[in-house]
C-alpha cells in the first residue's frame, strides 16, 4: 500500500508540473550513458552536457561572480564558497562542480561576496562600466529594483545560452518573463533559493496520538485543502499547563509566521498578478476567490488559542516542535535539516489547496531572501557567460542537485519515503508571481504587514495600495519597453 501512495505521489507531481509549466520541453543535451553493458536491473543515469563549441578554451581567464554574501547575515552563500573539500556533502559538491566548469572551459571562477543581498556592488560596476563582474545573485525584490534602472542584463539577449536546457527552471522562466524579457533566472546552478521554498512540517506522533488520519492520504486525494489544514490544526491545540493562556510551555496546532498568509495564499491558487502570452501583465489579486481564501486563513490563523505567530509571539518555533508542542510547523526548506536530531519523526507536506476542486499544487520561493541569477549590464564577455552558464548549470545537475535533492535534502532531511516523493511535488510546483516577486505597490508584502496586526478587511488594505500597484506596473512595463528599444 505504502508504494502505491508513493507512486502516486511522484506520479502527482509529474502531472502537476507539466500543469504549471515545468515539464522539461528540452533537455538541453543530456547524454544517456552507462558503463560497461547494460543490465535490465540497471538503471540509466543521465548525464548532462552543455552545448559548448569544439575548442573553446579562455585559457585561465577569471570568471568573476558577485555572490550572496558570506558572513554577517543568515542567508550566506552556499553555492560558490567552497575553496577545497572537506567532506561536506554540499561543500564537495560545489567545489566539484567548481572544477568541473573550470576544466572544461579553461576558466577560473572567482567569487566575489556581496556586502547584501541587494545588488549594491552590481549597481556600483555598471554605474562605472567597469565590468567586474561577469554575472551575480541577488535576492528578487532587488532584481526587480534593478532590472527596471537598466542596471541587469535580459537573459534572451545572451546568444549562447540555451534557456530550455534541462539545469534552467522552466516555472521561473515562463512566469517572470515579461515582454519578451527576462532578468532573473533560477535552475540547477543554485540551491539558495530552493531553501526558500515554503512546506508544512507534521509531528507524526501528535497525528497517531490524535487519530487524525493519514496527511499523505489526503495530498493524494486532494483533500489537502485549507478547510482540512484548519480541522486537523484546531484538534491539538492544549493549555498544558492549565495557566489559563496560551505560551512556550503549550501545544498549538500551528507554528507559524506573517508571510503564511500570502504563500498560502499563493498555493490557494490566488494571482497576485497575471499574464497571458504576449500580454501585459495585469492585477488578478482581489476577486472572490481572493477575499474567500484570505478569510479562511485569517479565521485560523488569527485564533491564538490554536496557533502562534512567532512574529508576534516571539516563541522559537523550531523548539517548540523539536518537544511535540506543534502539530504543524509552517516554515522553508533550510528549516528541516536542522532537526534531524529531533527524536519524533516528522514528515513533509505541501501547502494547501483551497479545496478539492483546485487541479494543482503551487508553492512559492521567499522573495526577501531567495538567491537569483543576475547579469550585469556591463558583462565583459556575452558569449562567454552564455557558455559558462549552461556548463555551470549542466554540472549543477550531474553533481550539485543531486547531492542537495538525493542526499543532503532527502536522506537526511525527510524521514520517510513519501516525505520524499512530497519533496519532489513541492520542487515540481514553485510558482513565481510577479506580483509576490516584484512587489509593485506592496501588493506582495502588504498581507504580511496585515498579519502582525491581525487585521482582517482585505478590501479596504488592498484598496489603500491598489493605486499604487498599478502605478508602478505600468511604470515598469515603460521602463521595459524602453529597455527593449534600445
């Protein structure tokens, strides 16, 4: 039985994907190789391969990035650091792939740390044209910012690069390319932003104790919805203590944070801002469906009998669920591998439907602080980061996916085989909203602003920031147009 629910899960997520846009339409020159000679039990591993011109060499020339920072701050770099190995598995595999571009192009990848996330030193290089840096990450909110000054180059202006390869997210390259444009990018090259990504995590024991059902039934079956989310969060919930209030020393069925309300919101199926092919992006975000999803999980999350928000709160959420005082852990992709050590087993699940009728799942990467791939607009060398990029990227999933996604994410991260196939769903569904990712108008962030104040008239906080918003769409679509002319 158990195989079953994994196999449907996997199948799920297969479906769901090529549903939002992710199916692979090329893989980008992949070679299916096996040594020595193939046997029916054998599996067939695919190796991936940039297409890169017989010859190419640059003969030891620095290829210069401006990296997440590394100190100072939680978000540091991971996807460049690595100088030598030490036996980490992701620092191995970055060094790895390191070499690996390095060997095949004649380059020396230098890595440059940032002194933020916002692209201050980009914005500095291309104001002075001194082409420092060949490409860099920063996080979306600044790619935004960036991209609209012209200080960012648009990845379809890069000759070489080859945008359907199997390493490029195909999700982030249908949903932020805007105009014919695209100035951030995702894929295999990064696990940064994949960190981001936002899960619920469920204490298996307080679901057995409570007879609360199988959870991975009910993603299989579709009944994984917000309705759901709310019964199964409102049945554990326990003043321990008997103190009369609700606190560190109680269980709660939701750990939570402010930002919840616009990724659920997002995995409801809202649109925060849609666009069609060839159209101009347009505000969808207040309908029905919006103010109805929205009062669902304010209704939830606001009861603080039930649940705690740890931006109101200040409770150290990660403990409370390490001692079986949460049901549900509402948090990223970087929070599981820090309790591995947890001694109750803990499973992954996806974020809500918003009922039974919705066809997928959808996810969101956290825009305050997800990695993005940027290109300078005074990049030395178009063709050359073109080439470099796909190598990158076709080496990041021969060695560094697999180490994150089989190794570091799944063995020792997930504890059970369909917190696995769950992760695969979650990875398969990321949805990258303009609205969310861009943040005209703070139509992103003002839901956010809304929960610490535990507000509930979405009407009237919309209406404040609608003007806004659209003012600043529009202002960005000239901006781009303008780019594009030039």
């Amino acid at each position: 039985m158990k195989q079953n629910i994994i196999s449907a899960f996997v199948a799920l997520a297969i479906i769901s994907g090529m549903a939002a846009g992710c199916a692979d339409k090329s893989v980008g020159g992949p070679d299916n190789t096996t040594s020595g000679e193939s046997k029916p039990e054998e599996t067939t591993k695919t190796v991936y391969k940039a297409k890169i011109p017989d010859g190419t060499n640059y003969n030891g020339a620095d290829f210069n990035i401006c990296t997440f920072p590394d100190s100072k701050v939680y978000w540091v770099d991971v996807d460049f650091s690595a100088t030598e190995e030490n036996s980490d598995t992701i620092n191995d595999a970055t060094y790895q792939r390191r070499r690996a571009a390095e060997e095949i192009l004649g380059i020396k990848i230098v890595n440059i740390p940032a002194k933020d996330s916002a692209g201050t030193q980009i914005k500095s290089s291309v104001a002075t044209q001194d082409g420092a840096y060949d490409i860099g990450f920063i996080d979306p909110h600044a790619a935004s910012t960036l991209s609209q000054t012209g200080t960012l180059l648009d990845f379809y202006s890069v000759p070489t690069l080859d945008m359907g390869a199997a390493w490029w997210d195909q999700n982030c390259i249908n949903d932020l390319t805007i105009g014919g444009s695209l100035y951030m990018l995702t894929g295999d090259i990064g696990i940064m932003y994949k960190k981001t990504l936002a899960i619920n995590l469920f204490n298996k024991r307080l679901f057995a104790d409570n007879n609360l059902g199988d959870p991975y039934q009910f993603v299989t079956d579709k009944t994984w919805a917000i309705d759901k989310f709310t019964e199964l969060c409102r049945s554990v919930s326990e003043d321990l203590n008997g103190d009369g209030k609700m606190d560190k020393d109680d269980r709660f069925g939701l750990l939570f944070q402010s930002d919840l309300i616009p990724i659920g919101m997002i995995g409801a199926g809202v649109r925060f801002v849609s666009q069609r092919e060839g159209d101009t992006p347009t505000l969808t975000f207040f309908n029905d469906h919006t103010v109805s999803a929205f009062e669902k999980y304010t209704a939830l999350l606001y009861d603080n009998n039930r649940c705690t928000n740890a931006h109101i709160t200040n409770l150290d959420h990660a403990g409370l669920f390490r001692k079986d005082q949460g049901l549900f852990f509402s948090t990223e992709f970087h929070a599981i591998e820090p309790l591995r050590q947890m001694e109750t087993d803990f499973g992954i699940l996806p974020m809500p439907l918003y009922d039974e009728k919705q066809e997928n799942y959808y996810h969101s990467i956290n825009p305050h602080v997800a990695s993005m791939l940027v290109i300078p607009r005074d990049c030395p060398d178009l063709d050359r980061v073109g080439y470099v990029l796909d190598v990158l990227g076709a080496e990041s999933k021969n060695i560094l996916t697999p180490a994150y996604y089989e190794v570091y994410l799944k063995t020792k991260g997930a504890r059970d085989d369909a917190s696995e196939a769950i992760i695969d769903l979650v990875l398969a569904t990321v949805r990258y909203d303009l609205g969310y990712m861009y943040n005209w108008g703070n139509i992103g962030s003002f839901m956010i602003d809304m929960a610490r104040g535990t507000k509930t008239d979405l009407a009237s906080a919309y209406k404040k920031i609608e003007k806004a918003a659209q003012k600043q769409l529009e202002k960005a679509m000239a901006e781009y147009a303008e780019l594009k002319s030039k």
